[in-house]
C-alpha cells in the first residue's frame, strides 16, 4: 500500500471527523472568493459609480477579512490536529517512521485544500450572484448585474489559499516531529491547579471597563478627558482600557464571582450546581484569552453593524430634516411633468449674508405670509404672528453642542438691522441647501429690510423619493449657476443610500464573518473540553445522575461560556454606539436593538448546536 | 435474614447471530442484608459483566435481578441513574474522582445530587471523613493526596448517602499493600458496625479474605462458594488460594 492511498483511505474512512474540518475550510474560501469577486467586479463599479472610498473600503476589508480567515483556519487546524493525535501514536507505535507519518500527513493537507479550494469556489461563484443581488438592492438600484467568472478573483484566492495550506501542512509536520510517544500513555494532565481569584486584578478589570464606559458615555465637547486625549486620542484609548479590562474581566472577575458561587454552599450544594461551577472555573482562565477575543469581535461586529445599520435606517429621515421641500431652486419657475405634483410654489426671499470673526454665513430672509402657506402645504400645523422688530430661526442644522442659540438675543444683519429673536425652530420651511437658516419676519418688516431678492421655486411631490427623472428633468433646464443651488430629495436620497447601503454591506458582510467565525471557534473549543470531559460525565452517570440532569449542567455551562462574551460584547458596544450616535446626533435605538438581536439570534442558533454536540459527546462516554 | 439482592438465571450475552459470546450464563444467588460477599475469578470469567449489570451499569440479556423489592429488570434508563443515585454505592479501582473538586466537594456530590440540605450534608461528611481517616484532607484536590487517600475519599463518597447495597469493583487494585489493608480494614469494620452490604469483585485472595462468603465464578457461570464461618482471615486466606488453585488460573495473580 501506498502512502498516498494510505492518506486517501484515511479520508474516505474518517470523513464524518474530517467533515467539520473541510467545512470550516470552504466557509472560509467561498467568503473571501465571493469578496474577491465583487471587488474585482467592472459591472458593479460601472453601473453604480462606485466611489473610490469605497473601493478603497473593500480592499481595506478583505485584509481584515484575510487576517481573521488565517486565524480561523490556524484555530480549526490545531483542534483537527489534536483529534488525530491518538493516530498518529498508533502509527508510531507500529513502527511507521515519523518522517513517514509526515509525509502522510502532509499529503492528507493537500488533498484536503484541493477539494475545498475546488469546492469553495464553486460553491463561492454562485454565493457571489446572490450577494451581488443583495449589495445592488441595499445600495438602491434596481439593475440585475451578471456576474462574470472572474479569472482574477480565482487566481487571488487559489494563490492566497495555497499559501495558507502549504503553511498549514508544514504545521502538520512539526506536530509530528514534536510528538513524543509518552505523551499517549500519560492518560490525561494530572493535576491542573483551580485557579486562585486576584482581587487586585479583579478590582483594577472592572475599574478600567467602568472608566472606559464613563469616557465614551462623556460629552465629547465638555468633558475634560476627551479634551486632554484629543479626539483622536480618546477612542484609542478607550478601546485600549476596554480590551486590557474585559482581559482581566474574564482572567479575575469570573473567577472570582465562580468562587463566591462555589462558596455559597446553600446554592452550590443543591443538584449538579456544583459540578457546573467546578467545571467553568477549572475551564474559564485557561480560556480567558479566547473569551476576551471573543467578547471584542462581538463588540466589534455590533457596534460596526449597528452603527451602519442605524445609519441606513437614518438615511430618509435625516434628508427630510435638511430638505423639506421634494425640490427647491433658485431663479425662475421651469416646465416639468406635473404628475404627482402637490404642489408648485414661487415665491419671493430676501438673502442676506453675516460676517462674524470666524466664518460668513449665509441666511434667507422669509416672509410670515410666506411661512405660513408653505407650512400649511408641508403639514405642519403652526401658523406664526410675528411682531414688528421680532423675528423667528428656522435653523435645521443646529445642534445644541456646536450652534449658538439666539433665543432671546439680538440679531445682528450686516446692513445694520436688527430683531429680537422670540423663538427658534429646528424644522424649517426650506430646504437647507441653498436657503440656510431662515428668519421669519413679519411683512412690513420684510418689506422694509435692505437686502437683494431672491426668487425660490418650491415644489412638493407625492411618493417624492421615487421623483428621480423629474429632479433630472428640472436640473436640465437649470443655468449652470442655478444648478449648484438646486436641492432634491430623490437625488440626495439616492446619494446618501449608495454610500450607506454599500457601507451597510461590506458591515453586515464582514459581522456574518466574525460571528460565524467566533461561533466557530466557540465551538472547536468546547468540544475539545467534551472531549477530555468525557469520563467525568460518565462517572456521573455511575453514581445516579440521570441523562436529563447532565444535559441540564451541560447546557448551562456552555450558556456561560456562550453568553459572557456575548453580554460584555452587547454591554461594550451600546457604550460605543452611545458615543457613536451622540457624535452624529441620530436616534438608533431601534435599529441598533435590531441589529442586536439579529445578532444574538444566530450566535444563538450555534449555542444549541454546540449543547447538541456536547451532550452526544458525553453520552458517548457513559456506554 | 432477609435478602437484599437476589440474583436469578442472569445472563448476559453480546454480539448477534453466530457471533454471539456468553459473558454470563445461568447466575443465581443471594445476598443478605449486612453481608460482606467477594466474587472471584480469573481473568475473563465474567466478574467485571456481573458487577456492571448488578449495578445497573449495564443490563442483563436474561433474567431478574432483585434489589429490595424493585426489579431492576423492568425499569427504563432514566429510573435506573434515580435507583442508583437512592440506593447503590460505588467504588472503582481507579476512583473516579472528579479532580476539578476538593476531597470535600467529592463527597458532597451525592448527597447534592440527592437534594439533601446544606447543614445535614455537612454533617455527614464530617461524620463519614472520621471513619475513613481523611478528616484533615477534605480542602485538597485528588492530585494533592496519595492513592490510599483519594480511594478512601472514592469509599466516603460511595458510603455517604448510606446506600442499601455497595459495589466495590477491585478497590485494591491500584493500592500498596499497606493502603490496601487499611481500606479493607476500614470497610469491614463498616460492615460490622453499621450492617452495611458490600459486594466486592476482587482477583487478590488478600483482599477476599476480609470478605465473609465468596462466590467464586469461571467462564460465565458460578462454580463455588466458601462461608468463612468462625475461621481466622488467615486460614480462610489459605482456603481461598486451594479453591484458586483447583479452578485453575488467578494464582499467578496471586503471588
């Protein structure tokens, strides 16, 4: 016999072990195929006129996404290695020559990465076309792009992978050669210490989190910390001081909260709790690393996901603050279809431009009469009474931490006038771009104020984000000075959709990888623990404990080591996104507890499967 | 005296078709409450297979086994891991303690798995480390203590819960001579102060002769059984090594 039909029968035999493996493997490759091909894709860029930054994002997250893949392989290959050791001992045992054994090994890789290669790229093509679909509809076009077999994209992930499992196979290797007989004979590591709780460390792990939170929860523009870090600086640090506390959260917290439960023996004394505490602080340093891992990917993963997708889900809403009119313009009226049209107004302003110290802004100056017909035509129903020497703000970008409010002050304008300003509004009868900040006065007042006219065609549409050929159709006939100051809803609609969508994307794109991923890894994990766990649980068994008991503990345990990392993930990213939405001044509550629930669902869906796995392991050693 | 276990027309086969192997064939007998009964053999004579199934463990292809007045027989998995966890004690030549818990926790595992209260289960560990002499060690983990005292730690945690009957599968096997006397010395006195039923497969005459009745069986099926009667443990250990030598096999085991 061969060594290659050694290796090759070893597959064949073995191929429910060897399944999880090859698994993991095709995931991998058929991801980064299937973004390889959408980077390298000319449709795509064509038709949407991707932008650079963009592009520039896709590339930036395919390295992230390489370094994650090589880490996920790394982990997926050591726990395969280690469920092989026994047959590469026997194989010692019998006499094989280790450089033979090697050998075998090394070909095994290779047969194993040829099969996932050739499927994962299959496998990856077909997953393109339905991504593609997704990425075109997010981003708001209705095109179905085809997608060519790009000869590229194949040769970058062939070339990349290869790499990846000549390395892998050369690990193989060096496994073998570190391998001493012995180590079969030694049942199993006598006498791992249970570790001992630092209450130094446990203190300092929760006081960093506490700091940490406290910081990103901070006004950024009243705080002192944030001022004496930078705004650069800041973040940095606060992603600093969380990673080292959720470290030290896993490495001394949990084992001092074990501990305390492991004390109290009302609680810990009762049915297999005891067990169950035992187990996890036995297990829960050792995993501290991975649990910490775990715990910053999934913050990751949500606040990037959550921050996108709030985004998104922001789009409309915030190009209805900034422009309440469908389209507005400056200059005379022009012909366009009147279908859906509900209204069509011109009217007369006054512009006005104020110079202070730092900047000159520009201001509109707008007639009671006039506010009170467009507000009427827009729905709002507040009709205004404007003294003479008053005026009203209609400002819709201001923002309390930045933008001065004028409420009760004098008004300076250039030209000398002056208005006491009664009230200030943030919703405003005008669309931003081009208008300003508005003053509302009254007629006699407008009438007598000293500024150039300005005449402003307003004009609101039914079903307006879909009025796409309408804007284009008005923007035509616009002078080309005109033009700058035309505003649409449709169109900023569509522009901010492409960049967000592409953006929500790439976000989601990238979260189903590091939550399958540190699912995965989870996963691995634990099962390498059922696996030496396997004559506890049957001890168990001999001295009564009933099948639905185990399951019970086992199910529990593994909901710790689950759900810890996903709360401090939840916990960490709601502080970030807390900053994250105070930076932008967006309300994302809903989409962010969407988003997180979403996520929670499927790392949920891969709890079960793992207690699935974990019991059937355990029972496994009870017969 | 009334029976605590009885044991009728047990067999156990495995395999199907022509390829079947008769572990046990044919076993009958009792044991009285309070008795200290030993089951010898050679290696392969089925003693490891009568255990398992009398202790659940394992089920009978053929028969009925008895314990109290429940026919192990007729009850589902579920049931069985209840009984055992009520009524049957157990020690492993191997121990199988649990190393992620003290000497403590060990013992205590039973009784919490039973659901008993916090300040009784204190009360009998206490009571039960004094017999067996670990008092002193009930903080430290197994890979702190020596093999005598984690099988002595393995005995409290099998006598705790007070078992009607307890299984003792080669509790000497891994033990030197002088923790092998100890235990034994431990289990008998158990034995006579508290009437407690113990049943002990063992291949070391030494350790038999603690015993007061041996059932001796060869290739599945009983084939002797001596009552030590009023003899000294030294003649009843001589009496052991004749019957080992007339069946044959075991006395290398022996000496």
């Amino acid at each position: 016999m061969t060594l290659f039909s050694l290796a090759r029968k070893n597959i064949q035999r073995n191929l429910s072990n060897y399944f999880l493996y090859i698994a993991s493997m095709v995931f991998s490759i058929v991801i980064y195929f299937t973004f390889v091909t959408l980077k390298y894709n000319e449709d795509i860029s064509s038709v949407t006129g991707m932008s650079k930054q963009i592009k520039g994002l896709m590339s930036a997250s395919s390295v992230v996404l390489l370094f994650f893949i090589i880490i996920f392989i790394a982990y997926s290959n050591s726990f395969f290695m280690k469920k092989r050791k026994k047959e590469v001992a026997l194989y010692s045992l019998l006499g094989v020559r280790k450089q033979k054994i090697g050998l075998m090994l090394f070909f095994e890789n290779l047969v194993i990465g040829l099969i996932s290669l050739v499927l994962g790229i299959v496998i990856g093509f077909f997953m393109s076309k339905v991504l593609l679909t997704i990425l075109v509809r997010l981003m708001g076009y209705e095109v179905v792009a085809n997608l060519p077999f790009s000869s590229e994209a194949v040769l970058n992930t062939a070339g990349i992978f290869a790499l990846l499992f000549l390395f892998t196979s050369l690990q193989g290797y060096r496994v073998i050669y570190q391998f001493k007989l012995i180590d079969l004979f030694h049942a199993e590591k006598q006498g791992e210490k249970i570790p001992r709780a630092s209450f130094v460390a446990a203190i300092l792990g929760t006081a960093l989190i506490a700091f940490g939170y406290y910081t990103a929860a901070a006004d950024i523009f009243t705080s002192s910390i944030w001022r004496l870090f930078t705004i650069i600086g800041t973040p940095l640090m606060v992603i600093g001081v969380t990673i080292a506390g959720t470290y030290l959260l896993f490495h001394s917290v949990s084992v001092f909260v074990l501990t305390a439960l492991k004390k109290a023996t009302s609680w810990s004394w009762k049915g297999l709790n005891l067990i169950g505490v035992s187990q996890l602080l036995y297990r829960i340093r050792a995993n501290a690393k991975s649990l910490s891992i775990i715990a910053i990917l999934s913050a990751t993963t949500i606040t990037a996901g959550g921050g996108v997708f709030g985004m998104y889900y922001n789009t409309e809403a915030s190009v209805r603050q900034m422009l309440p009119n469908t389209f507005m313009w400056k200059g005379e009226p022009v012909e366009f279809s009147q279908e859906n049209v509900l209204y069509n107004e011109s009217l007369t302003a006054k512009s006005l431009r104020v110079d202070n110290e730092f900047a000159f802004f520009e201001y509109t100056l707008l007639k009671e009469s006039d506010y009170n017909r467009l507000a009427k035509l827009q729905g709002k129903d507040r009709e205004l009474q404007i003294a003479d020497g008053s005026t009203i703000l209609l400002d819709a970008s201001y923002d309390e931490r930045f933008s001065h409010d004028f409420t009760g002050e004098k008004f300076k304008l250039q030209n000398g006038d002056s208005f006491h300003v009664d009230e200030m509004y943030t919703d405003s009868v005008l669309n931003f771009i081009a208008a300003g900040t508005v003053l509302v006065v009254n007629d006699k007042e407008f009438a007598a104020a000293n500024a150039d006219d300005v005449k402003l065609q307003v004009v609101g549409m039914d079903n307006d984000l879909k009025q796409l050929n309408v804007s284009k159709e008005i923007y035509q006939q616009l002078s080309s000075d005109h033009q700058e100051g035309f505003s649409s809803v449709p169109q900023s609609y569509k522009d901010s959709i492409a960049t967000v969508g592409s953006l929500l994307f790439v976000g989601s794109f990238l979260g189903l990888v590091f939550l399958a991923s540190t699912g995965s890894i989870i996963y691995f994990k634990i099962l390498t623990e059922a696996e030496e766990d396997q004559a506890k649980y049957a001890i168990l068994n001999k001295i009564g404990v009933n099948s639905k008991q185990i399951l019970k503990t086992v199910a529990g345990q593994v909901a710790v080591i689950f759900g810890a990392p996903l709360v401090v993930g939840i916990v960490h990213s709601s502080f970030a996104l807390i900053a994250f939405s105070k930076l932008f001044n967006m309300n994302m509550t809903k989409p962010v507890i969407l988003w997180m629930v979403a996520y929670s669902a499927i790392y949920g869906l891969y709890y079960i499967f793992t207690v699935r796995s974990f019991y059937k392991i355990v029972r496994q050693g009870a017969k | 005296m009334t029976s605590l276990l009885k044991v009728q027309n047990v067999g156990k086969m495995y395999g199907k078709g022509a390829n079947t192997f008769t572990a046990l064939s044919n076993i009958t007998f009792q044991v009285d409450k309070g008795e200290f009964v030993g089951v010898m053999g050679p290696s392969g004579a089925g003693k490891s297979t009568l255990l398992n199934v009398l202790a659940t463990i394992d089920t009978p292809t053929t028969g009925d086994i008895v314990i109290g007045d429940v026919n192990l027989a007729r009850m589902k998995d579920a049931e069985l891991a209840d009984f055992r966890r009520d009524n049957l004690g157990f020690i492993f030549q191997d121990y199988n303690l649990l190393d992620s818990l003290t000497v403590r926790e060990n013992i205590v595992l039973p009784l919490a798995i039973a659901k008993v209260p916090t300040k009784e289960i204190n009360e009998r560990v206490d009571r039960i480390a004094a017999l067996f002499g670990i008092g002193d060690l009930l903080d430290k983990y197994p890979y702190q203590i020596s093999g005598g005292q984690k099988q002595r730690t393995a005995s409290s945690r099998a006598l705790v819960t007070e078992p009607k009957l307890i299984f003792a599968d080669e509790p000497t096997g891994a033990l030197d001579s002088k923790s092998a006397t100890d235990l034994l010395e431990s289990l008998s006195d158990l034995n006579q102060s508290q009437a407690s039923t113990i049943m002990m497969v063992t291949h070391d005459a030494f350790a038999a002769s603690f015993c007061q009745r041996i059932l001796f069986i060869q290739d599945g099926q009983l084939s002797k059984e001596i009552h030590r009667g009023t003899q000294t443990r030294k003649q009843f250990f001589q009496e052991i090594l004749q019957v080992l030598s007339s069946i044959g096999g075991g006395v290398n085991d022996v000496i």
